[in-house]
C-alpha cells in the first residue's frame, strides 16, 4: 500500500495541486490526519478517472478492431 507522501507525489507529477503539508508556511491543515484525508480523497478521485480512461481507451480499441473486422469481410 502507498504512503500518504507517495500519493502526494504521485498527484504532484500528473498535476493535481496538493495542499502543502502541515506545519508549512502555505498549509491551510491543523493536522497531519486531516491534510491525509484531503490527499487520499485527491487520490481516490485521480484513481478513478485513470480507471475511466482505461475503460474508455479498451471500449474504443475494441470498437476500431470490430470495425476493421467488418470492412475486412464487405471487401473481401
């Protein structure tokens, strides 16, 4: 299982903006825990919509192969 920091990392790197950590001169969090639920719910989203695309991508590569299919046969 990832670490809250590793998520946090991971959403930086595909561009999410994170909150700042607590303790930091920009953060907006009292506590660690509440600024770890704010990034799990940031993964938990981000996750989601990686799943989405996935899906959407697999669903169209299908649709092309099912399509190249039937063209092969009409003209043959």
């Amino acid at each position: 299982m990832l670490s809250t920091e590793h998520k946090a990392n991971i959403l930086r790197k595909a561009g999410y903006t994170v909150p700042a950590v607590p303790g930091s001169a920009n953060s907006i969090y009292q506590t660690s825990q509440t600024w770890g639920k704010a990034v799990e719910t940031l993964y938990v989203s981000y996750a989601a919509q990686r799943a989405a695309k996935s899906l959407r991508d697999a669903e169209e590569a299908r649709m092309l192969a099912s399509l190249q299919l039937r063209a092969a046969r009409a003209y043959a």
